[in-house]
C-alpha cells in the first residue's frame, strides 16, 4: 500500500532539514541546545526562511504551501520546522519556562534514538526504552 502524505508532494531530505535548523541558530541537527522565538529574531530567520521560500514550496503541495509560507513569523517557522523534522523521524520538543514572570517556550530537536516508543497491544501498554 503507498503511503500519501498529506503535507509533502516530496519527501524532504536531511540535507533541506539541516539548512532550516543552521536558519534557527543552530550549527547542526544534532545539535542540542534550546532556542526561543527570540532567537529566531535574532537570527533573522523569517528573512531566511523568505529567500528559501521557493525550495520549500517544491516539497509542500500546493494548498499547503500558501498555508504555511506566507506572511512567514516565527509561529510559522516552528511549525515548519516541525513538519519537516517529523519526515525525517526526529522531533521538536517545547517546555515552557517562565523568566522574570513572563513564560516563554523553549524548543529542542529530539533524535529518533530517545524517543520512546509506545506500543498498544489490546490490553497494556508496553514501554520500549
């Protein structure tokens, strides 16, 4: 049975997936380090994300690049970023964190390696560490 998905015409490459994460301040996937909306701003992602607007929209389909790579913030940004890490089996992780009484969401990538698998049987649940 071919699986369609339902956001992508073409399955992103890890090569594209690093590029968004190096446009986030980060020096690679793997990189483990915590980031915010603010640096995104920072880090001008909007403006990169901008310039590389129309290599993404040869991965989403149609509708769905009008969706998301328009009027592009940083709201948006995290959601491609998610999207596209989600194709390539890792994920983006948020916690909030409150500062000086203001919360703020912190976001990491997340290996597939420690990501703990859940697995439904009929009756329990089991657990893969």
């Amino acid at each position: 049975m071919l699986k369609r998905n339902q956001l992508f015409k073409i399955t992103p490459d890890r090569e594209v997936v690093e590029k968004l994460v190096k446009f986030c301040g980060l020096l690679e996937i793997d990189d483990y380090r915590e980031f915010s909306k603010k640096n995104l701003e920072r880090h001008d992602t909007v403006e990169k994300f901008n310039e590389f607007a129309s290599t993404l929209e040869n991965y989403y389909i149609n509708c769905k690049a009008i969706r998301y790579l328009k009027n592009l913030n940083e709201k948006k940004i995290i959601t491609i970023l998610r999207q596209f890490l989600r194709e390539i089996d890792y994920k983006l992780i948020s916690r909030e964190k409150y500062i000086e009484g203001n919360k703020i969401l912190l976001y990491h990538i997340e290996p597939p390696e420690t990501q703990n698998d859940v697995k439904f049987d009929g009756e329990s649940i089991i657990l893969e560490f």
